[in-house]
C-alpha cells in the first residue's frame, strides 16, 4: 500500500460473524470473514491471495467537471430550472475523495472505488442537488448568489455522499447560463 492509498481487504477464511456483528454497510472486525472495517494504511504486507483479496483505495482528490466542453473526465453540464421558469446550463466542479477509515465503505458499496456505479451515483446526486437548489429561486436571484449556491450545494452534497464512504472537499460553479 503507498502514499495516498488504503488497503481494504476481503477476507475469505475466518469465523464468520452474526449480523449483529456487522456494521450496517456490512463491514466486519479485523480477523473475521468478510470486508474488514479496519483498512491497511502505508506498508508493504504478506498475505496469501486465495485466503485474502486486497483492493487498494486511492485516498487523493478526484475532480469531476460538468461542463458543455465534455472530454476526459468531463461530463455534460447541468440544466436547471429555475422558479420562474428559465431553464438554463450551469458549469460544476465537484471536488471528492475517499478518507483511509471510509475505504472499507467505498469497496462494500461499489466493489471498486474507480467503479462507474459510484461515478452514477456521483452524478445523479450531483444533478439532483443542483436542480433542487434551482428550483427555489428566481433565475436572476441565482446567478447573483452563486457563492451561497456553491456553499448550500457543498454541504448537501457531503451528507448525502458520505453515506457511500465519499468526502465531498469542494463544490465550484463556474458558468451560469446564457
């Protein structure tokens, strides 16, 4: 395991635990079978690959840009209605990460923390609270509150993705509509 990276291991020999035992995204205690809630931080460790399966986590930023100019890692920009009626794009940059003690939570929900169901679930979520936000407020009351939208957005963003083991670092939005 390097730098910016945590080690989540799925065990396949051990006792098996109760129900009771698991936490509610079914992580187990270290030495038990199943995907342990405690990760491998930095370090280099032997373990048979038949009796184990690590997968490493990375814990950097990733940025995911929602804008017309798609390509890479851009996806197509967000569309919002606003309260009177204006339907207009609006350019995000959503900045995540997955903190070590979160990685065991990423790999039970998606199996792979580079997977494209949590770049859907990213996605969705993303759209979803922006048009939420949109729908509340007067097209020009939106533009002229941008940084109250970035902040409002940022903070229900990171409630609803941690649930998924994802930290939410920074909600930018660049161009609003024509």
């Amino acid at each position: 395991v390097r730098e910016s990276e945590a080690g989540v291991v799925k065990s396949n020999v051990g006792e098996v635990v109760s129900l009771s035992e698991q936490t509610k995204d079914k992580l187990v205690p270290k030495g038990k079978r199943g995907i342990w809630a405690e990760p491998y931080g930095v370090g280099k460790y032997y373990l048979n690959p038949k009796a184990y399966e690590i997968t490493i986590v990375s814990t950097r930023n990733h940025t995911v840009q929602y804008t017309k100019s798609q390509g890479g890692d851009e996806q197509r920009e967000i569309t919002v209605r606003s309260s009177d009626g204006f339907t207009f794009p609006v350019d995000v940059r959503v900045e995540y990460t997955s903190l070590p003690e979160n990685a065991p939570i990423v790999i039970a929900h998606f199996q792979d923390a580079e997977s494209e169901a949590l770049s859907g679930r990213l996605h969705s979520k993303v759209r979803s609270v922006f048009r939420n936000n949109a729908e509340t407020l007067k097209a020009l009351d939106y533009v002229n509150s941008r940084s109250q939208q970035e902040s409002q957005s940022e903070e229900k963003l990171a409630e609803l993705m941690l649930e998924d083991g994802i930290t939410i670092t920074g909600v930018r939005i660049g161009d609003v509509g024509d």
